[in-house]
C-alpha cells in the first residue's frame, strides 16, 4: 500500500509557454513549490514543439494517444512516438508508474482558471470536485465528442487537464505563472490530504456538460466569414438564451444562438481551433450530487 | 499635377490576421469601407505567411527592404523577393507608382491604436500630427536603433505603420477588426482633404521618441530568467519613474527601472520581439511645435 505516483505535465502544446516556464525555473529551485513529500515527476509534453513555439510539429501530441495510433507500428509521427516515450516512461505501466496525470495548458479563451475532465471517470470527478470546493475551478466536463480523441490524461487512470487563459500564445505572462503555480500547490495539497486520509469531500459539484461545438460561418470556400461578436468575447462561462449574439459579420450581420436550452459557451475564439472548426463550445451546467462511487475510485488509487 | 496613389498593405507579418481579414471582406464588397475617391491600391505583404500563419518564412519582412538585401542579387530570402516584388508592383519608381505606403500591423502588447514613424521625414509627421489631432492616435518616433534598420515603409518617400493591440496572434478579433476599419477610414478622410486643400494642420504634435530597448533579465545559457512584472503588463504609454518594476523572477525577485529620467515604456510583451531580445522599448514623452516644413513636404507629395 504506497501512496500513488503523479504526473505533471507541461508543454504538451509548444507555443503554451507558461507553464513549461514555471517548470524550468521549479527545477533550477526545487524549494519553489511545497511537493508535500508526494512522489511526483514533471515532463515536458513536447520539447520539439516548444524549441519552435509551435503548438506540434507533425499532429497535436494531445490527439496522440489513441490506443490506434500507439499500437500503429507504422505510424511514426513526431508526437505519436513522443507519446509512446512518455508513456513508457511516466505511463502507468512505465518505468515510473504513474496513476495521475495532471497537464497544464494555456489558451486565448478567457477561461480563467478551471478543469478539463474527458468522460465520466469516477476517481478524474472526485478530484475535480475536491478542487473545485477548495478554490472554484469551473469544470469542463469533454464527452461525446467523436470528432476528438487521444487526450493524453486518458492514458492514465486518473488525470485532468488544467486549462488558463487569456494568454496569446508564445507568451509569457505573470499572472497566468502565478495561476499556473497556484493550481499546481492548490493540487499537491489536496494529494497530500487524501493521502493522509484528512480529504472532506465536497456534497454537491457543478459540472459544464460538453453538447456540442459550433464552427465560424465560413464561405463557400472555406474562409472564415465572421468573427467571434464582441459581446461573446471574453465571455465564457456566460450563459447564452436564444437570439444571443455568436458572431458578426464585416458588414455588421450577427449570426445568433438558435436554440430552446440556456447552454454556456467555453473556449470561445482559441486559436488553436480555427482549423479544428471550433468557434466556441456550448455545454450545460449542471449540479451534481458527488456520488461515493467517486470516492472509492479516489482512495482505490491512493491506498492499493 | 496629380493626386498621390496611396499603398495599403496587410499581413506584412503573416500571423496578424485582423487587417488582412478586413482586406478581404473588403475586396469581396468594395463599398465596406469608402476611399473617397482617392487612388489607392491594397496588398497582402506576405500572403505564404498568412497561409500558415507564421510571422515570416525566411526573415522579418518589414526588416527585409534593406538597400543592400534589395541590391544584392545574391539574396534570396522569400520576404527579400517579395520586397522586390512590392516594390515593383507598387513602388515609387514601380507599375503603380505609390507615393504613400500605409502598412497594418498588431501586437501582442496593449498598444491600442497607434502610429509608427520611422525617422523625422518631415511628410510622416506631417500626416501623423493630423491623425492624432483627428483621433487621438499616439505617435511612436522610432529612430537611432542601428538593430533594426529596413522597415517597409521607408522605400516610399511618406509611410508609417498603423499598431494596434493587444491581440494575440493568429487570433480573429471583432474590436480590433474595428479599429482596424477606423484607423483606415479616419486615414482615407485626412487624405482626401489633404487632396482638396481642406486640411488645417495642428499647432502641436506629441511624439513618444525612442530612446532604448530592454532586453529580458536572461540566464547565462540565454533563457528568460524573470518576465514582465505584472504593473507593467498592459500599461503601455504609462510613464515609469526611476525605482518602477520592470520584471519579477519566480521566486519573487524584482527587477527594477534605473534611470533619472521619466520615460513611457511601449511594445511590453510584444510575442514576436522576444526573438530580437526586446523585452519593451523606452520612449521619452516630447510635445514638438508643427513645423512648416512638415506641410511643405506633404503637399509637395500630393501636388506634385
């Protein structure tokens, strides 16, 4: 029975400087975050890309790690073969075992601080609720979604990402370093208490459900025919009703929400989605009630 | 005697979207933005770059219209041809022969709507000074910095540089498409009247004159060692006094403005100068009398 080995990572994406940033200079300075006596190791997701501040350099390194492409002796991309190195490892079968995996991600949305869980996995939701009543993380919940797959979290038993913004990328920015540290230490202390079986779990979360994505309106060539409106910029986690604002035209037409259901939009104008087809991401918020399931699935991982 | 044919370019660097954007959407319904009947010709400087959304393929284009680069037929860098290509599409001595070259570009730094100047030619200033009256723009003089020399707008004998921001790049941006579209418009209305003997020029004209760039504090491997200290993030045009921080270190560290005199910092954390080892720029706020050669000078480039 040994407490469980983590993972972080930073600079999965090349051009999301910050966290990779804060990494480097933890290193040179390992005082420079309270580790709590918890196991952990810490990566660099893609050095390759980051050299280039590029997000990666032959396919996204976080659309990687499908089960497809890894067992793909054949298939020799850059990063599928980086994911492959890093699995083997820091993978839960790897050389150090890991059993979370937290990744660091920055974007150009004003997602301020929050979670990106994928699926419904029981131990990802009890911690993301822990973090959520300790600091108020909003947590996005990716699922249904066929048209992505291969998140690197999802090779580990338990992981999330946490996502910061707004930064444009290649950039470095106090503030987005600080949240970036503060999400790191806030993370390693809620470890470190479930490890010491001190962790009150929270009654209640609430949850931003992925429905759907929405692309820019394009023309018949496949240009980009109107931009994000300026009411919705900056505005994630705002809740839109029918005939909200989605986005304007050059001369002044504005395309609008059409549907019956409040839906709250995220990762509104990243620009890494553009060619992705992604304008913004509607979900629904909801409460949850946190089940004991959760908790089981947490302390199985911490106490095997 | 003939009115000048004025040169908009866009996309000089290729990962500034906004005004190439507009430029389409322009081209697509000429009666997007009105030219007042003036003459004016627009192009998209680096359209490879554009496509992949890259700053430049081989070397800055608008550092690339050096006499001895455009000269040396040895030169083969893409932005280096497409330099000559410009000049000989729509060049003073060119197809279409351009007297004026305005030239779009967008930063990362809180920048807002500004004006660049290159040199004190007297027909910039002369044209600056009626924007500013007009709209407020605020004028950065960029001179004496032998580590930048062959900026576009200098092969014509009037140009200057739009600046607005902060936008990250590769990023659409609704405001910034509109500041775009007035800088462009309140630029169109001045020439126009300059053109029908109309103008009354200003009394006074505030120039933000350079004075010296500042490096980012680095390690002695030249990794970026402390970054923008959070007080100066954004706060272009804000004067600093001797003692203001400049950057801040993990560890809590400031580094700090040494100087008798109060200068106005600008281009802060602009993504694309980390590469030329330029943190910010220091200007020194000057209030200049409008000089009656700068009036010459400009209607000797619209009545010739």
């Amino acid at each position: 029975m040994a407490n469980p080995q983590i993972l972080f990572i930073a600079g999965t994406h090349g051009n999301e400087m910050n966290a990779p940033w804060l990494f480097n200079q933890w290193i040179k300075n390992p005082d420079l975050i309270n580790v709590n006596d918890l196991d952990i190791f810490k990566v660099i997701g893609n050095p390759k890309a980051l050299k280039d501040c590029k997000r990666y350099l032959d396919f996204d390194l976080n659309r990687s790690f499908r089960k497809e492409f890894l067992n793909d002796e054949k298939m020799k991309f850059y990063e599928v073969e980086r994911a492959r190195e890093i699995l083997s490892k820091f993978g839960p079968k790897g050389l150090n075992k890991c059993q979370i995996a937290i990744d660091l991600h920055s974007t150009t949305s004003a997602m301020g601080s929050c979670i990106v869980v994928y699926g419904r996995r029981p131990a990802d939701l009890a911690i993301a609720s822990l973090l959520q009543a300790r600091i108020g993380f909003p947590i996005y919940l990716h699922e249904g979604d066929d048209n992505q797959k291969g998140f690197l979290v999802e090779s580990w038993p338990c992981g999330f990402v946490i996502e910061i913004g707004p930064v444009p990328q290649g950039l470095l920015n106090a503030q987005v370093i600080n949240q970036n540290r503060l999400a790191l230490e806030i993370s390693l202390q809620e470890f470190a208490k479930l490890g010491a079986k001190k962790t009150t779990f929270p009654k209640k979360v609430a949850i931003h459900r992925h429905i759907k994505s929405i692309d820019f309106p394009r023309s018949p060539f496949g240009e980009i025919d109107a931009v994000v409106h300026p009411l919705r910029q900056c505005s994630d986690w705002n809740p839109i009703e029918n005939g909200a604002p989605l986005f304007i035209k050059a001369d002044g037409t504005i395309i609008r929400y059409e549907g019956k259901e409040k839906l709250v939009p995220v990762f509104i104008n990243e620009a890494a989605y553009a060619e992705k087809n992604i304008a913004m991401s509607l979900t629904k918020r909801e409460v949850w009630d946190f089940s004991k399931d959760w908790e089981i699935a947490i302390n199985e991982i911490f106490f095997r």
